[in-house]
C-alpha cells in the first residue's frame, strides 16, 4: 500500500517521498529496504510502479522526489549539472537523509538496505553506493552513467546493472561500468541487452524524448525487461534480502 511521507532533511527543510510497504505484519528484525532513485522525468506512474514491485517482492520501498524542494525547474536544472558532472551534491544527499529515514523505522532492518536508479538515478544510484553509505549492501544501476576514473568506485558495493544495446547514449556506460567492477575485483552482474534501448525496464510514456532524443532508442523491451527484473530480484534477494 502507497502512503505519503515527508523525509526531513539536514537543513530543516523536507523531502516529498512515496512509501509502500508489503502486505501483512513485518517480520522480527524488519523488513529490507530499499530506495528507488527516478528518472530524469521525476516521480512517474512507471517508477511507482517500481516502488510496488519491490513490495511485493518483500521489501519496504522509499521513492523521494528529488525536484520537490524549491521550485521543479530549479531542481531539474541542478540535477542536470550534477549529472552531467557526475558530482551529484544534492541528489547524494537527498538520497542519505531518505535512507537514514528509512533505516530508523521500526519495521525495516537498516542492516540490510539496497538502491535502485534508472537514468539519471542509475547514475546517482551509483555515485551514492560508492560513497558507502551504512546498511546498503547492494547496488541496481539501470542505464545510468559510470565515472571514466574506476577509482570514484572502489568503495563501491556488489552492482546489477542492466542497459540497452541500442542506446547510443548510455550504452557504452555498461561496458565501463562492467571493465571497472573487474578490474576491482567487486561483484557484479552486468547485462547488455542488444534489443533494447533507454528506460527499456519500466513502461513510461514519454513522446517527446522518444523524439528529441532518437539516439537512445526509448521504450519498454518486455523480454529484456522480464531478465533484467529476474536478474535485479535474484542478486537483491542475495545480497540485501539474505540475514547473512
């Protein structure tokens, strides 16, 4: 069930976040937890969509939305440049004060934490992990970018990634992302798929990057899809999921 929640932040402002928790009583010690990092588009359908899958599977899901402070323009456009710049400031905080907040509850285990990001949050996703941030023990990084210094990343925890082969712009990322994980010697399971393009995991409807931005190739691909969401809940379920 999706609930509303207001993540407080350091500078005594407050965060917009949905919640959504599995069905039934927790289990002792907390369900695991996860924090789901949206698209450049903000909180859509599709990515609460997401948030609800993770329930559903059995993990209490926090998806923030990170334009809701100050005005949406204002924020998107400082989310740009810390993406573009791979030096997400803001985002990266954001993202700690919502899983601190989700850590604190009674019901989640905050020993055992993940983070989800698709696009631009697959690349916040992945700066936020390498930081390593207390709890979270794995990373789903979903065409989204990767440092060319495989150094931003060695503190960084066990990754799934998925991108799309088609996608000329994002593509290209999987391959650094899965040289760097080798040559670090962390664990990873990252997967290109040759038919799919961008956003190929969720079903968005976005007309307009679909014609702005051609070269990526947007779109729902279900059977990549299907892998890639077996694959995400394979490796979660091991690494989060699992008391050990």
């Amino acid at each position: 069930m999706r609930q509303h929640v207001r993540i407080p932040l350091p500078d005594g402002g407050s965060l917009d976040a949905t919640m959504t928790l599995p069905e039934g009583a927790a289990p002792a010690g907390g369900w695991p937890g996860v924090v789901v990092v949206h698209e450049i588009y903000g909180v859509e359908p599709d990515l609460l969509e997401v948030a609800d899958l993770f329930a559903e599977h059995g993990y209490a899901a926090i998806l923030p939305d990170l334009y809701s402070h100050g005005t949406r323009f204002g924020c998107l456009a400082r989310a740009m440049h810390q993406f573009v710049t791979d030096k997400p400031g803001r985002p990266a905080a954001d993202i700690d004060a919502t899983r601190r907040w989700l850590a604190g509850r009674d019901d989640v285990d905050g020993d055992r934490l993940g983070v989800i990001g698709f696009c631009m949050g697959g690349g916040f996703a992945l700066a936020y992990a390498a930081s390593a941030p207390p709890g979270v023990r794995a990373a789903s990084v979903n065409y989204g970018t990767v440092p060319r210094d495989q150094e931003a990343l060695r503190s960084v925890c066990p990754v799934v990634a998925s991108y799309g082969g088609r996608d000329k712009g994002f593509g290209p990322h999987g391959t650094r992302l899965r040289e760097h994980m080798s040559a670090l010697g962390i664990e990873h399971d990252v997967e290109i798929y040759p038919d799919a393009g961008h956003s190929f995991m969720t079903d968005g409807h976005h007309p307009v990057a679909k014609l702005a931005l051609f070269p990526l190739r947007h779109g729902l691909v279900r059977a990549a899809a299907d892998d890639a969401w077996r694959r995400t809940f394979a490796f979660f379920d091991r690494h989060v999921a699992s008391p050990g």
